[in-house]
C-alpha cells in the first residue's frame, strides 16, 4: 500500500453516538430508501399507516367492552352480555388480523428497503475505482463488505420493527391525552408526560456508551470473519508453510479481543434493560395512582357500585394505554441504539465513498454520467525519471512514492532491467488511476498506455 494512502484518513474518527452527525446520516439514508412520493417504499409506508389506524381504532373498541361487561354483569343482563361477547371475539379476530397484515408489510419493508440501500451502495461502491481504494488503500474503513451486506440488513430489520409504532405514536398520544385529560383532570396527562420525559432522559444517558461498542463491535466481527476467509483463501500456502499453529494463535488473539468487546457491550446493555424494565413495571403502578385521584377526592361518589366499578374499569384503560405508548417508546433504546451504531457504519460508508468519487474522479457524481477512462486526461506525480528506450511513445515521468520530500530524480531503464521493486507494477497502477497523484499534468490515453505496454513487454518477454 502506498503510503499515500495511509495519508488520506482526516485525522482521529469521532466516537459515534446520538448526536447531529447520527441524525444527518439517518436522514441521508432515509432519502435513498424514500427517493419519490411515488416509489414503492412510500406506498408500502401509506399501506401501514392505514392498517394501523384501523387497528388502534379497534384497539380502542376491545379496550372498552371490559368496562361494558361490568356494567351487563352488574345488572345481569344476559342479553347484553351475550351480545358484548360476540362483539368481543368479532373485534378480536379482526385485530389480530390486522396485527398480522402489520407485521406482514412491515417485512416486506425491511427487504425493499435492504434492496434499495444495497443498490445505492453498490453503485458507489463499484463506480470507477472505488472498491479498489477502500479494499486496498484506504485504512480508515473497516470491512466495505460487511458494511454492505451484514449491516445493511440488520439497520433495515430493526427499522421494520419499529416503524409501526413510531408512525402510530402521534396519533395515539394525541387521542388517548385527550381520553385520559376527560376522565382525570389535568393531573393524569401531566404525570405520564412527566414520566416519560424522566424515562427518556435515563434511558439517552444509559444509551451513549452503547452506540460507540456496538459500533467497535461490528468491526472486530468483521476482522475475524475475514481472518478466516484468508485462511480458506490460502489454505495451501499456509500448509506448504506450516503455518497452523501461527494461524492458530492469529485467530484466537481476534476472537478474544471481539469476545472482550461483546462482553462490554453487555455490562453496558445491563443498565439499559434495567432502566427499561424499570420504567414498564412502575407505569402499571402510575395509572392506578392517576385513577384514585378523582375517586378519593369524591368526584364519583354519586354512582352505584356497577357504574363506578365500568368507570374505573375505562379509565384505567386509557391511562394504562397512554401508558404503554410511552413504554413502547422506552422499550425502543435498545433498538434505536442499534440502528444508531448500524446507521453510522452505513452512513461513514457512503460519506467515503462520496469523498472518493469527488477527489479521485474528474466528473460530476451527481450527473449520471460514466467515468471515461479512454478519452479522460490522467493526472501524474512522480519523483524519479523513467525513460523508456525504443519505445514508440517516448515520454518521462516522475513516479509519486509518498515519502521522499526532495524531488530526487533517478533515472532507470526499466526496458533493460528484470529486477523486482524497480516501479513497473507501480508505474501501471499510476497510468489506470489506481494511486492517485498530487500535482504535474500528463494526458494518457488508451493507444498510448497499450503501446508503453506493448513496448515494455517487447522488450522483456520473461516479465
């Protein structure tokens, strides 16, 4: 690898988390997987977003028909209760056929948008000279391909699992506010408000360090699984060498430092599992505290026993849903700490890959226009003189190495010499753009570069 390679990482990588950089790489994302009103991801998005109003209007129906069988039971109503009881498994198969068709799209989601980012990232990926600088000699990207084919998957299965209830949280906050606002005072809204901004803020803080480890994590995995694909790839050179028990311990020293990393993962998670659950059990305790209010303060004192034991039976409906929407929302840190760490993988990934094709590449990446290696004037830096003799394209040149800072200028034959490390396969690299060049100006084109090749190879049959 040149060493000017190793020059084109920008300095110390900032530790990823939950800040502005995630939301700008989260959108920028979002943008592929959305691109038009009319593209499939949003029709399948409009598709859900109907399924689950309906679903939480029925939601909403079976929530209340407790408080109603309260009320028939009281009076022993059998005719009543028998028509409650139909309602009910009526609402009920409907419901969980609407949940069905929910996880159903959601499914189909997540693989339309895997296909989407994939591509996206294929076309980067595999535009001009790119998965050779990020393979070869860009050190500041860990496993390309992991980032394509593992992470990609794992972002767009955790988004799936989470759309449903996040494009439907507006919606319910608002109606079931509403709901419990009527049946408690001000009192219930404000104290679920309250506890879910104290379970947000915990579970932010609890969430920080687990972005950065997941983050470390999903690297070493990929070192270790390409460890064992160099293994597999050279498996017998490694045997003319001897080379198991060398191999033995290169392998084990990976696995133990990903095992170091998963286990601090997991002391992490602990705390976050424990501020999760911990903010679910209390919000059982919360709408039976919300509910007492009204009753001990004598606001229903006028109401027999059946109509108060219905009431109760519906407000504690609504406060325990509205309860819930916020616990689900709690219950998503542990997923969205992993679609921030799969997001900032993703998302460093296209940003390279950008970078790569702006500065490595003499046309607009926006334009849609292929890369013309034929016709394109080459850019070339060098610090040594190479003259070709007999060659039917006379020319010098000045060979960039990344090291030495004088200029000092060697001239060689390279036409009469077969010895290795003279430049020749850097020479190549130079001319098809693979290292890229710094200053000094020299048009190449394709009748040119095949007849330096034609020529050297003339000349050195045994090359």
């Amino acid at each position: 690898m040149p060493p000017l390679a190793r020059a084109s990482g920008k300095g110390m990588k900032r530790r990823p988390k939950l800040d502005w950089r995630f939301v700008q790489r989260f959108c920028s994302i979002q943008r592929v997987l959305f691109p038009s009103w009319s593209s499939q991801n949003v029709l399948m998005l409009g598709t859900l977003v109907g399924v689950t109003l309906t679903e939480q209007m029925i939601i909403y129906q079976v929530g209340v028909i407790p408080s109603q069988f309260y009320e028939a039971l009281s009076d022993k109503d059998y005719g009543a209760f028998k028509n409650l009881a139909g309602l009910a498994f009526l609402l009920i198969l409907l419901n969980s056929t609407l949940k069905s068709v929910d996880q159903y799209i959601c499914s189909l989601m997540s693989v339309s948008w895997r296909k989407s980012l994939t591509e996206s990232l294929h076309r980067a990926y595999f535009q001009g000279n790119v998965y050779y600088t990020l393979n070869v000699l860009r050190e500041d990207i860990d496993n390309p391909d992991q980032r394509i084919s593992q992470d990609t998957e794992r972002l767009c299965k955790q988004m799936s699992t989470m759309v449903s209830r996040l494009i439907i949280s507006p919606f319910t906050l608002v109606y079931y506010t509403y709901q419990c606002f009527y049946s408690t005072g001000w009192i219930g809204p404000v104290s679920i408000f309250g506890y879910f901004i104290v379970g947000t803020i915990t579970n932010k803080i609890l969430m920080g360090p687990i972005v950065s480890t997941l983050f470390e994590q999903e690297k070493l995995e990929g070192d270790f699984r390409f460890k064992h694909m160099q293994i597999r790839s050279n498996a017998e050179s490694a045997a003319f060498y001897r080379a198991g028990k060398v191999e033995h311990m290169r392998t084990d020293r990976r696995l133990q430092t990903l095992l170091r990393c998963q286990k601090s993962l997991m002391n992490k998670e602990l705390w976050l599992y424990i501020g999760v659950n911990t903010f679910d059990y209390l919000g059982g305790i919360l709408s039976y505290i919300i509910i007492s209010i009204p009753i001990f303060s004598g606001v229903y004192n006028n109401l027999s026993p059946g109509e108060l034991s219905a009431l109760i039976s519906k407000n504690a409906f609504v406060c325990i849903y509205l309860i819930s929407c916020f616990s689900q929302l709690i219950d998503l840190s542990t997923t969205l700490s992993d679609v921030a760490g799969y997001t900032h993988r993703i998302g460093e990934l296209r940003e390279v890959m950008d970078d790569i094709l702006r500065t490595r590449c003499d046309y607009d990446p926006a334009s849609g226009d292929s890369y013309d290696f034929d016709r394109i004037g080459r850019i070339v830096s060098f610090t040594s003189v190479w003259r070709w003799p007999q060659c039917c394209c006379p020319c010098s040149h000045r060979l960039h190495n990344g090291t030495d800072t004088k200029k000092s200028r060697l001239t060689k034959s390279m036409g009469s010499s077969r010895n290795t490390g003279t430049g020749k396969t850097s020479l190549l690299r130079v001319l098809n753009r693979l290292w890229e060049a710094d200053s000094g100006y020299r048009t190449a084109r394709k009748h040119e570069f095949v007849c330096f090749v034609h020529s050297y190879f003339a000349h050195n049959p045994t090359q």
